[in-house]
C-alpha cells in the first residue's frame, strides 16, 4: 500500500491532533471503550478480523477506534500490526466437523439430519428502526434462555453426507496441509486457475473485502457466470484450535476460536465430469454468514477452467477477482493520488497544450488530429 506522504512537520502534527480530537468527540459524551466495540459492534469486530487475518476481538476493537469506525483502516492497522508478531508454530488443519454450533441452516433439507438450529439472525427481522436503543440501552431485555436452549450443539452431521454417499456430489480432494501455500509469507503467483491452486483462493477470499466479494457473488447469481446455487449448509460455531509442539511431540489444545462455514451446491454443466452436483466453499473468523455466502460463490466460479466450463463472467476470472478483492491494496492504490503529483501532472499538462497548438498549426487537408 501507497503510504510515504511528505509535507510540513508542523502541519501535519497538526493534522494528527485534529484527527484525535475527532476521534474523541464531544467531551461531554463518554469515550467508547474498547470492551463495549468488542462486544456490541461484534459484526464489525469480526468483518476486521477476517479481512486482517488476526484472530483477536481485543485488538480488532481497538483498531475499529483507533479507524473512527472506518473498517478498511481498521483492517489496514491490524495487518500491519499482524506483521510484527512471531510466528512460533502452525495449527493442525481445524475441524468443523466438530464445531460447538449455535447456528446451523441448510436450504437443500428440510427435515436436516441433527435439525436445523436458527440460532442468532438479522433475517426474520423486520427491519423498523428500533427506538429503545437511542438511549443508554435496551428498556428491556428477552429473558435468558432455559437449559437446553440457545446453547451450543456438538457432533453435528454434514448435511450434504447424503449426496456424496449416492454419489451425486463431486470428491473434492482435500488439500495437504504440508503442501498448501501461506498467502501471509509467500506472494499470489498467477493464473491460480488450477485444482492445486484453490488452497491459496481460498485464502485470499478469505482475506478479500466483503463488499467486493458481494459484488462478484451477485454477479453471477445474475448472469455473468453459471454459478447460481443453494446453500447446502451454513453453520457458525466455535472450532477448536490444535497445536503440536516440537518439544511435546504430541497435539494440545491451544484455545477455540468462533468461524462461520458455508457449503454451497450448484448443477454442473461442463463436460469434465458426469452430471452432478458441485461445490462452493467458504470459511471466515467469527459471526459473517453473507461473507462465507459469497466466499463459497465465488470460489466456485473461479473453478469454471479447471472444471471445463464457458468463462463468461468476472467472477470466473481468477486474475480479476485475485488481485483486486484486497481491501488495503486497492485503498493504497485508490487513495494514493492524494499525494503530490505536481511534476506528473505538468508533463501532461505540457503535452495536451503541444497537442492543442500541433493541431492549430495543421492544415486541412492533412485532416483532423485528436489529443
């Protein structure tokens, strides 16, 4: 990202303390907290996390303010803190499988193997302001729920086990972890277009803006691709994380961290494999089902060379949807014409007025020339 900025010492320490005193805001009103931010701007806590690649809701909350609420700065401060951390180990591949689950929806069964779970959700509400919440809190709160309620459910069954036991659903080989590159040490290299390649697609869908990642997921939902699937299983629960230390030589539990996890299925209509059904997969840190939605839409759209499909969309353009989903990429690269640029512009400043008197100068006959 584009952030060498020169100017005035004084002005921009200027510059900095105006920034905090917005920041700050009125003095009679009191100061966020970083535990508040973690706790009730959950999503957006969450939304950072992801896109940082840093699982840490205490870190995340401060970035948020640090950010004024803006999440693009957010992410941008928790990468470049991200970058300054050791790395002493990596975790065991994370089974969801065995997810402590507190949500879990499929839209391809109704009567779901374990049940349906509805757990938390914007998607039954009305969407009316809710005024109760203009003042220092909710008036009044649900009661907490009774034993065998809203509580966390383990061993859960995949949904979609059924179609691959009748053989209806492609096998996807699963990635080895000793082979699987690290976005976070190692560079994107392109076309990343083959079967080998979906690991690192993976992860920087992971990484990539959610907003982006909406757009390219609607896309083909609308034509601009042959992706448009049913929610095979949406689950969001706690996954343990499992380490495996040099001097143990045996796998702990180093703590469980919450992920949201959705499996996608659409008809295949290439010419690779026979008639089936085909996967979409999506993973993100913490509560973001419309990211983990999208993820697993694109993911399957970026698969169209590899399973021998027409490429008619965006979507299905791993190059365009790789390098432009990055947040922090395209902010630096947008934003970085707010620098000077004084000399650039005075040579085609220059250029349009020799173009402008080149073409006074030329006669008719020699016909028109455009600048």
């Amino acid at each position: 990202m584009y952030v060498a900025v020169k100017g005035g010492e004084k002005a921009i320490d200027a510059a900095h303390a105006q920034l905090r005193r917005e920041r700050r805001g009125r003095l009679d009103v009191p100061e966020l907290t970083t535990e508040q931010i973690a706790s009730q701007l959950k999503l957006s806590v969450d939304r950072v996390m992801t896109e940082a690649s840093l699982y840490c809701p205490s870190l995340a909350a401060l970035t948020v303010k640090q950010a004024m609420g803006d999440l693009q700065e957010a992410v941008f401060l928790l990468r470049a803190y991200r970058t300054t951390l050791p790395r002493f180990g990596s975790s065991e591949p994370v089974d969801t499988s065995s997810m402590r689950v507190s949500r879990r929806i499929s839209a391809t069964w109704k009567d779901l193997p374990g049940g349906q779970i509805l757990g938390s959700t914007f998607d039954y509400t009305h969407r009316l302001l809710d005024r109760s919440l203009a003042g220092e809190g909710e008036s009044t709160l649900p009661p907490a729920p009774d034993k065998g309620e809203g509580i966390c459910v383990k061993g859960l069954p995949r949904a979609m086990s059924a179609l691959g036991t009748e053989g209806l659903l492609e096998a996807v080989p699963e990635a080895s972890s000793d082979t699987a590159a690290d976005l976070t040490r190692r560079p994107l290299v392109l076309p990343a277009d083959g079967p080998e390649d979906r690991p690192v697609r993976l992860q920087t869908l992971a990484r990539a803006d959610e907003g982006f990642l909406l757009g390219m997921a609607y896309s083909t939902q609308r034509g601009f691709g042959a992706v448009h699937p049913f929610t095979g299983e949406l689950r969001r629960g706690f996954v343990e994380l499992v380490i495996t230390p040099e001097e143990l030589d045996f796998p702990i539990v180093a703590g469980e961290i919450e992920m949201t996890e959705c499996d996608t299925v659409s008809r295949y209509t290439g010419t690779a494999m026979p008639p089936c059904l085909t996967r979409g997969y999506g993973l993100v840190f913490g509560n973001n089902e419309r990211k983990a939605i999208s993820m697993s839409i694109v993911d399957r759209a970026l698969r169209a060379k590899e399973l021998k499909e027409p490429e008619t969309g965006p979507a299905q353009n791993p190059e365009f949807v790789l390098l432009h989903g990055d947040n922090v990429d395209a902010s630096g690269f947008v934003q970085h014409i707010k620098l000077p640029h004084y000399v650039d512009f005075q040579a085609e400043l220059s250029l349009i007025r020799e173009l402008r008197a080149a073409k006074q100068e030329d006669s008719p006959a020699r016909g028109e020339r455009s600048c």
